[in-house]
C-alpha cells in the first residue's frame, strides 16, 4: 500500500471537517475524490500534505509515518491547486526555478523546458504570473507538480478554469504518468465525465465521511441502490447533494 | 537543515527584489531620506546653539543604526507577508522545505538588503554631511550585531503572530520597531529618560547599543559592558522568540490557518 489513511480526523471546535475516514492507495493507482462543497476533500489533502495536523488518526506514505518523516516523503511527492497561486510579480521561468532548487535538480532549466512543453505553455516562459489567465495558472501549478517525478501526486481539482481542449491535453498528460512511470495519482474534480474516465476507483465522501468506495459503476450502484450498466457519477454526486444518500 | 532549499529561499526572494519596486524603496530610499532628514536637522540644531562637538556624527551614527535595526525586523516580516499575500504559502509548504530553512533564507535575504541600505545611508552621510562611519565600524560592528540580532528575534515574532492572526496584524511588520523607539534612547542617553523608564531602556538590547555608541563617538572607546548587556539579552529574548514561533506554527497548522493564509 503506497498511501495508507487510517480513521482520519479533523475537528474546527464543534465541526467535524474530517470524520474518522480510512481509506489505501496501491502503487499505480489514479484514485479519484469525490464529493460536495465542505464534504472534506481538500482538509483530507492537507493533512496528507502535513499542512494541516490531524485531531486524530494515522497517515503513512511509501511505509513511512507523515507525522515524523514529513520531509523524506515530501521529496517523493508533489501537490497542485488551481486555488494556490504564485508569487505573482515573477516570471513563469523564476517560479519554476525556485522549486527546481528546492528538489535541488541537477538540470533545472532542461527540466522546466521539458515541463512547459509538455504543458503547451513555453511561450508563456519570460511571462510574470500576473500577467496569465487561470488557465494558464494551473498549467504553471502543473508544472510544479510534474517538477520532482513525484511517485505520488495530489490534484485537487486540476481541471478547474481549463477548457475542454487544454483539459483533455491534461488528463493525457496524467495517463501518460501514469502508465509509463507508475505514478499513483489522488485526483479530486467536479467533474464526473472526467472522474469516470481517470480513475478506477472512487472515495464518495460527504459531512466528512466516507459515505462510499469502488469502482465508478460500484459507487453508482451502492448510492442509487439499484442495477445499474453504466456509472453515473452525476446522478450519484446530485443525489447525495440533495440529501437522498447518507 | 539543506543548503539549496535555503538558497531557493533566497532566490525567490532576490527576484522579488528585482522585480519589486517597493521592495526597492524599502531598501535604499527610506534609509537615504532618514540620513538626509537626520543631517539637514542635526545641522540646524549645531548653528549657535552651542552644542557638544560631534553632535552631527551621534546623531548620523543613530540615524544609520537605527534604520539598519528598524530595516531588518520589517524585511523580515515583509518577506514572509509578501508570500502570504500572493497564497504561496501552500506550494512552499507542500514541498520538503522546512519553516526553520524557510526563516533561515529569510535571514541571509534581509541581511544583504540591509548591507544594500547601511552602504546607501553611509555614502550620503559622507558625501552630504562629512560623516565618515568606516573608521568606527571595528567598534561598531558589535553593537550592530546586536541590533540585528534583536530585530531578528523580534522578526521571527512578529512573523509568528502572523501566521497565528494573518494578514489582520500585517501593520505590525511596519510599525512594531517604532513602539521600542522611545525607549531605545536613539538620540538621547539613557539617563535623559523618567526613571521608571529608564529601567524598561536598559532591558532593551537597543539602547546598550546606542549607549555603547555615543561612547565611541564621544571618544570613551569600546564598552563591553553595554555590549555584553546587549548580548545577554539577545539570547533570552532570541531564545523566547524561536520559542513562541515553533509554538504558534504548530498552533497555526492544528486550526489549518496555513492553508487558508489572508
């Protein structure tokens, strides 16, 4: 197990943002997050992030505690957030470059080069950063992302503000990593089609809690209760929105 | 500790500065007005008023250390604020960069713009009012230690409270030095204060730095005792400062104020 979650928990005084979840990932595996506004996806990330500290439970990575060996096994992981920015008064090329240093490349420039590339954003090098659209933003958090070859890398919603052109490119991209150097990848997204599409199984969470886990057809038939052929994650997602689930 | 993650550091830093016109005027306009302000007043104040000699040169000497003291603690709590206000928090902190690595490149950053500002304001105040700082500095540059050293303890709390409370307290990176500057005793000895204040001045590193100066200036040499009084107390207040910061970092990532950083 490459990522192991065990009874998860995180309290805002009364609130449970995070409740008691448990959850593994294999070696590999793109495992895709879902769930409504508030249902505790991003605090989940953070804490696997080691940004946030845990009320309770446990969080090991690569068979190595996230509580005490955070920095070893930040060198092997990375993050991206179309919700976090950079430093905005510097150039595509300057922030790439300080976190080129911080995974202390031995060929930083060759490495951005080769990122931005397969970003479609090199024309956008010399750019500052206040100077792009969103779009292009999340490409730079990609970027960043792809930087270390991370085994294990968190999305949060890595799609947002891209069209469908530049979102397709994207989750190529991801495959690409996926299937040539194994990288295991959790993904959280609204968007069902492309859930569906990405990730072979799914952690349903809503209120905190795992509410469901599986394959997409899986969650589909555990939440609607009933035979289904075909996932429909969005039925699934509007459903427990409305309170039908849960 | 890692070397390049602390030179990513200073790197992301010193393209700020590049690109970042205030962060310029922060650097070398500020300390040169202080210095022009400073000599044009001191000037004024020696036409017929029968002061002391060398009056200019305490006055320019305390305007130089002064805006060194003040330059340090407020970069160092800028450096920190501009990458809360640009939410750049989360990708440092996601990565295997470490707060102590983090605070250390700060460090290194604010100690080379201050050299930037301390050679700007010096250059003036040779070129402009004949005060030449080079041959004190031997007998300086342990006071001046001691008023980094103190601007950094009280950098790395400000910086903490900032994390703790965000950007609602940011006006403390600029203003919290100018709370101690009464009893600093910058411009006037230590003995010129109330005695209840004056008590509170000697517990500042600050003032037996300025003390320790006038007595240079005024030809009395070296005190060791100002500045080992200074020193002492750089190691209690730097000791609780690094205290309170490892304590409000942990207190910021437990309320998950690191992520949503405003």
């Amino acid at each position: 197990m490459l990522v192991k979650v065990e009874n998860l928990t995180k309290t805002f005084g009364e609130f449970h943002a995070v409740d008691d979840v448990s959850f593994g990932i294999e070696p590999g595996e793109i495992i895709g997050m879902l769930g409504p506004n508030g249902a505790g996806k991003t605090t989940t990330i953070h804490m696997i992030l080691g940004l946030i500290t845990a009320t309770s439970g446990r969080i090991s990575i690569f068979g190595k505690s996230m509580a005490t060996e955070r920095g070893e096994i930040l060198e092997q992981m990375n993050f991206t957030s179309p919700y976090v920015a950079f430093p905005f008064r510097l150039t595509v090329l300057e922030n790439l470059m300080v976190f080129a240093r911080i995974y202390n490349l031995r060929k930083p420039r060759a490495r951005i080069d080769e990122l931005l590339e397969r970003f479609g954003i090199t024309k956008l090098r010399d750019k500052a950063i206040a100077r792009l659209s969103s779009g292009e933003n999340t490409r730079v958090g990609l970027c960043k992302a792809f930087m270390n070859d991370p085994r294990l890398l968190l999305l949060d919603e890595p799609t947002a503000y891209l069209d469908p052109e530049i979102a397709w490119q994207v989750k190529n991209a991801l495959l690409d990593a996926q299937r040539e150097k194994g990288t295991t990848i959790l993904y959280t997204s609204h968007n069902m089609d492309e859930v569906e599409r990405m990730c072979k199984r799914i952690i349903f969470l809503h209120h905190g809690k795992v509410i469901a886990t599986g394959s997409p057809i899986e969650i589909t038939q555990a939440i609607l209760e009933e035979e289904r052929e075909e996932p429909a994650l969005e039925e699934v997602f509007l459903r427990v929105v409305r309170g039908k689930a849960a | 500790m890692k070397i390049h993650r602390i030179n990513a550091v200073i790197v992301r830093h010193v393209y700020e500065a590049r690109r970042n016109f205030d962060r310029v005027i922060d650097t070398v306009w500020w300390p040169v007005l202080d210095i022009v302000m400073w000599g044009f007043f001191s000037i004024y104040l020696t036409h017929g008023k029968g002061l002391q000699p060398g009056f200019i040169s305490m006055m320019l000497g305390a305007a130089i250390l002064w805006t060194m003291f003040y330059s340090f603690q407020r970069d160092m709590a800028v450096a920190f604020i501009d990458d809360l206000w640009c939410r750049n928090l989360i990708n440092l902190f996601s990565t295997p960069l470490m707060v102590s690595e983090y605070i250390a490149g700060i460090i290194v950053v604010c100690i080379l713009k201050v050299m930037v500002g301390l050679l700007a304001a010096s250059a003036i105040a040779w070129a402009a009012y004949s005060f030449d700082i080079f041959p004190w500095l031997p007998q300086f540059i342990p006071y001046m230690a001691n008023l980094m050293l103190f601007a950094l303890a009280l950098g790395i709390a400000i910086t903490g409270m900032i994390f703790r409370y965000t950007t609602k307290i940011q006006a403390l990176a600029w203003s919290f030095a100018g709370l101690l500057m009464p009893v600093s005793c910058i411009f006037y000895p230590v003995s010129s204060l109330p005695k209840w204040l004056q008590d509170i001045a000697w517990m500042m590193p600050t003032a037996h730095s300025f003390e320790g100066m006038r007595d240079v200036l005024a030809g009395k040499g070296f005190s060791p005792v100002h500045f080992w009084w200074g020193a002492g107390l750089n190691v209690i207040y730097f000791a609780l400062a690094i205290t309170f910061f490892g304590w409000i970092f942990e207190k910021a990532r437990t309320r998950g104020l690191l992520v949503k950083q405003e």
